[in-house]
C-alpha cells in the first residue's frame, strides 16, 4: 500500500522522468504513467486522495488474489507422473558405492502435495536420508508450552520408516520459527523450557533419527560472533553445550553436529564457526559433526574453498554433512551452469572421507523455500532438471582418498600426502610412493582431477600408474599460491590411456620438494567427461507466478518489487499460462554415459 500511495505521490506523477527512467532500468520496460493528478501531502483528506486509497487498496488486493492464484501447481497434463526415469542406478546406490549418504528436505504434508505420488517415488528411489522441512520447528511442534503436535513429523518418519530412509533431525534449537508463548518464558526458565522439549523430541525418536541438527544458525548472520538469541541471552554460549548434552542423553546412538550457512568456505563466519567447535570440544562437548547448510547461488566461485572447510572440519576430527544444499538461478539459461555447481560440489564431498552425506533443501522449484530462483534439481512439475543428471554423473566418478593408501616415503598431513624428509629437514627419501587398491575404474574414465597444494617454487610432478606399469597421468604440481579459499588447487586433465576394471594404482610424486610440508597431495577423482550436462528441449521453466501482465503490475503495485521482477526476469514476460511440457530427459537417458557411470554398480 505504502508503495501505491507513495508511487501515486511521486514525482512520476508529475510526468519527470528520473524515476520512470530508473524503472525502464529495472524492468527493462516503462510502467504505465499511474495518475494524472497533480496530488501534494497537504490534500491527503481530500475526496480524490481517498478515491485513490480505494483505487490503490483494490488493485494490490486484486494482485494479492491473482498473485495467489498464480501460485497454483502447474498443469501436469503429459507430464510423466513415473519414476524410475530410466534404468540408471539411483543415486542412493551410486552415494552407498562412496559410503556417501543423498537425501533431500521432505516437505510437511507431502502426501496431499499436488503431485503427490510422484514426489514420494522420487524420494524414496532416488534418497537414502531425509529431513523435516518444517515440522520440528518449535512454532509448529510446540504450539503451547504443553502441547506438542506431532502429526506432520510422524507421517514423514513413517513414511521414511516403511521406505528405509534414515531420518535426520533439524532443528532442535533455533532462534527462528518459535512460537510466540517462548517469548514470554522468564530468561532463569529457559534453560529448562529447552532441555525439556530436546529431552521429550529426540527421546521420542530414539533410535529413529540417525543425526540431529542440535543447534542451528547460533552465530551472527554474517558471523564470526554468536546472535543474539531467548537461548543466547538466557545461558549464554553454553546453551549449545547444554543442549547437546541433553540430545546426548536422550539417543546416545544418535549422532550431533551443529549447523548453519555462510561456513561452507573460508568466510569471516566460518572462522567464528571453527573457533566455536573447538571450544566445545575442549568443553568435552558431545559433538559428531558439523552441517555447512551451502545455499549458494550461481555464480559461486568458491568451490576449491568447499574443499578446505571439509578438510578443516575433518582436522578436527569432526565429520561434515552439507545439510540444505541448493543453487540460486536467475534464468533458465543457467540450468547448466547450475547443473556443474551441483556437479562440483558433490564432487568435493566425495574427494573428502569425513563428507557424510549431501542434501538438497526441498525437492522441486515449485515448493523451494527460495521459489524466485528455481534451486533445485527437480522443476515446477517435479520434473528432473539438469542438475539431477549431474548429480548422478558426480556419483558416478571415482575418488581416490590417498591419506588411505599403503605409503612409502609418504605421510599424512592434514588431510594430504606429503613426502616424508630423509635424514631431517629439506632431503626427501628414495621413493615417494602410495599404492591405492581397489581403485574401481570400471567401463573406464578419460579424465582425472588431482586436488594438491605446493608452496615451493619447484614443480615436482606426480605419477599415476597401473600396478603392472602403464602409466595413466602425469601431473606437473605447479606451484600454488594462497588465496581466500585456501592454499590448495585441483587440476583436471585427461588421462593418457582409459584405465578399466579395479586396479591399483601407485601415485609417486617426483622431483624434489623444497623441504617438509611444502607439497600435499589431497585427493584425485577419475571420472568420464564425455555427454552433455544440459539436454536437448529441456522444457522451459514454470511462468512468473504472479509476475505476468497485469498480474505482475498489481505485484509490483502491492509492493513485492524485487520477487515480481526477478520473476519476471528468471522466467521472461510470459502470460501465466504453463507452456506445453517437452519430454526432456529423452535425448539424456539414450546417451551412453547415463546408463553405465562405472564399474559394478548394477544392484
Ligand atoms: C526454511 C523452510 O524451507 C521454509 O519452508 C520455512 O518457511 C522457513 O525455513 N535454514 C534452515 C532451514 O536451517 O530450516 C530453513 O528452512 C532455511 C534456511
């Protein structure tokens, strides 16, 4: 209303064109000329200002019930309501050849969603894990101090029961989504009001979730500093210790991390986060691990950053699960950029033993906690957008963790190899060598990605050959220079032969490093480039809901500027009728690639 009013008291009124050209630079095109009448703040009473208060109050509400209607589920009429897509492994079998576990955020009331029986099939083939979106947040499960209501949560740890999907618990604490009778609960009763609702929760589940998010989000958002919380003010930092202890003692079979965003790569906050885990372990703190939630958006530039936070999280003992992972597009166009995000970063997961497991946040674009920019793998219509295939390409690769091969001449450094100093500082042994059995190479990979960081000025290089001699790579490890996301690099090249089968491998770094610790090699990953990520008539996003035509105009009217607009811009000026769906994976399930990622995997 505010905007209404204020664009009816603008200078656009008067026909001055500063902000309508602003608006041209916003929209792209010129919003039609609101009044003709001249209004100044002295004539708020007048008739014609309340005429146009009515005016102003009719169509924000008239936006309000379009923008709504435009919310409604797409059409799926000749839209496969299947799945298996194809006979592709799913990527609960591609993860569990990792150790790795793929799970996504069930959404509350999931069996009445529009496309209901398509989203259970999804989940319970494609996942092996899967977190209440929403219904264990205090606002929802606690209404009243006394009354729990467990419906929500019980149908999706039903569900993930009858499937055998684990469960994983979020959020016992948060200092969001409360309901507002917490609010009133006296600071010296807190403690107890907290203690009381984990003890009661994960005593209830005992047994039945295999991880809890104990504490969510307790640092600032851009951190390092913990927020200011009714946990926070009431305990201080040691809430956090209080409430693990207490999730502890409930379900000591269940494992404990804290979670939270913006620490997925060296950040500011993620520096606060790591200080803080190492405090509550020298607290003796029950803590298994850590969740780096990684909502990111495309472009994201810090994927080798992904990379140094796993591995300092895993220095500290601690295991990592990426707990609501999804990618931020502003059009279609990026839905393969998108793709090789979600492509990278599992990738990361998988070159680092102490990643448990990666989750999206949701399932599809149309029930995405972050609608306006399509995050997820699955679009409007639950159908698989590229970055589902890249998911499966990912799984499909093959890391090689060297801190587990047989090492000669080698040790492990924080997370790397390093060649061992002979006799002392600077000379380096006869041979530097790690022998890595039972590396699956299956129908064979083309292409190997060496993770490994060298602050010399040398560039001793590293061999990668087959147990009988044939040499698959050769890799010049270049100096590496420090930068915000660490000082390690990964370089990807192709291999000089297409090794097949499983082998093992003897990775023998030559050439002399100039002393200890200078040169580390962290991991390598094999995997098959070939096969696009993209496919071809991949089917054009779901309209603006809310932002076509006069719709999009009465959105903008009622003041949500920025998602009508960006609407408008992910998904271009459409009318809000759904396009004609186009079988997309079509051209994708006939390429080779998909139907044979490596080695043994036919379960
Ligand atoms: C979000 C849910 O997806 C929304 O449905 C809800 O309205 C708000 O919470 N970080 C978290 C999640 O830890 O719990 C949040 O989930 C998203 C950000």
């Amino acid at each position: 209303m505010v905007v209404a009013v204020g664009a009816a008291c603008d200078p656009v009124a008067t026909g001055t064109d500063a902000s309508a050209s602003h608006r041209r630079r916003v929209t792209g095109r010129s919003s039609p000329r609101l009044s003709v009448v001249n209004i100044s703040p002295r004539s708020y009473s007048s008739p014609t200002w309340h005429a146009l208060l009515a005016v102003a109050c009719l169509v924000s509400g008239f936006g309000i019930a379009t923008g709504v209607r435009a919310q409604d589920a797409p059409p799926t009429d000749g839209v496969p309501q299947d799945w298996p897509l194809d006979d592709a492994p799913a990527l609960a079998t591609l993860a569990a050849r990792h150790g790795l576990s793929i799970g996504n955020a069930m959404r509350d009331g999931f069996q009445t969603l529009d496309r209901a029986e398509l989203y259970r099939r999804i989940v319970s083939h494609e996942f092996d894990i899967t977190t209440p979106e929403s219904s264990l947040k205090w606002a929802l499960l606690r209404p009243t101090e006394q009354r729990y209501v467990y419906a929500p949560l019980d149908a999706i740890v039903d569900f993930a029961a009858s499937e055998g999907i684990d469960l994983h618990g979020h959020p016992l604490v948060w200092h969001r989504i409360n309901p507002p009778w917490l609010d009133g609960v006296a600071p010296e009763r807190i403690e107890a009001v907290m203690t009381d609702h984990i003890a009661e929760v994960v005593g209830r589940y005992r047994g039945r979730f295999q991880v809890w998010d104990v504490v969510n989000e307790a640092l600032e958002d851009a951190g390092p500093a913990l927020r200011s919380s009714v946990f926070f003010d009431a305990m201080g930092e040691r809430f956090i210790d209080i409430a693990h202890a207490t999730a502890h003692q409930a379900d000591p079979g269940a494992e404990l991390i804290y979670n939270d965003f913006g620490v997925g790569w060296p950040t500011a906050k993620s520096e606060g986060m790591f200080a803080l885990l190492e405090r509550l372990q020298a607290r003796g703190v029950p803590l298994d691990g850590v969740g780096f939630q990684m909502h990111i958006d495309h472009p994201f530039a810090h994927v080798e950053g992904v990379s140094t936070n796993l591995q300092r999280a895993a220095d500290l003992g601690l295991d990592v699960w990426i707990t609501e992972f999804d990618v931020g597009v502003q059009s279609v166009d990026d839905h393969d950029a998108q793709a090789m995000l979600y492509e990278d970063i599992l990738k990361r997961c998988l070159m680092q033993p102490a990643c448990r497991a990666f989750q999206i946040w949701g399932l599809d674009d149309f029930y995405s906690f972050r609608p306006f920019v399509d995050p997820l793998p699955f679009d409007d219509r639950v159908q698989p957008k590229p970055a589902f295939f890249a998911m499966r390409r990912a799984l499909s690769s093959e890391p090689v963790h060297l801190e587990g091969c047989e090492l000669e001449g080698l040790r492990v450094s924080r997370g790397d190899i390093v060649p061992v100093a002979a006799g002392g500082q600077g000379a380096r042994s006869e041979a530097s060598i790690a022998r890595c059995d039972g590396v699956r190479l299956g129908p064979g990979y083309a292409r190997l990605s060496v993770r490994y960081r060298n602050a010399g000025t040398l560039a001793p290089s590293l061999s990668v050959s087959t147990a009988a001699g044939e040499e698959l790579a050769r890799v010049a490890l270049e100096p590496t220079a420090a930068t915000r996301d660490g000082v390690h690099r990964t370089v990807t090249i192709d291999t000089a032969v297409r090794p097949t089968g499983d082998s093992t491998l003897i990775v023998a770094v030559e050439g002399d490093p100039e002393g200890a610790d200078v040169v580390g090699i962290d991991a390598l990953l094999f995997e098959s480039p070939d096969g696009p990520v993209g496919v071809e008539g991949a089917a054009t996003p779901s309209p603006s809901r809310g932002g076509g035509g006069a719709t999009g105009l009465a959105w903008w009217l009622v003041g949500l500027p920025v998602p009508a607009l960006r609407r408008w811009r992910v998904s271009g000026p459409g009318s809000r009728t759904w396009p004609a769906w186009q079988p997309r994976h079509a051209g994708y399930t006939r390429l080779p690639r998909s139907t044979a990622p490596s080695g043994p995997v036919k379960e």
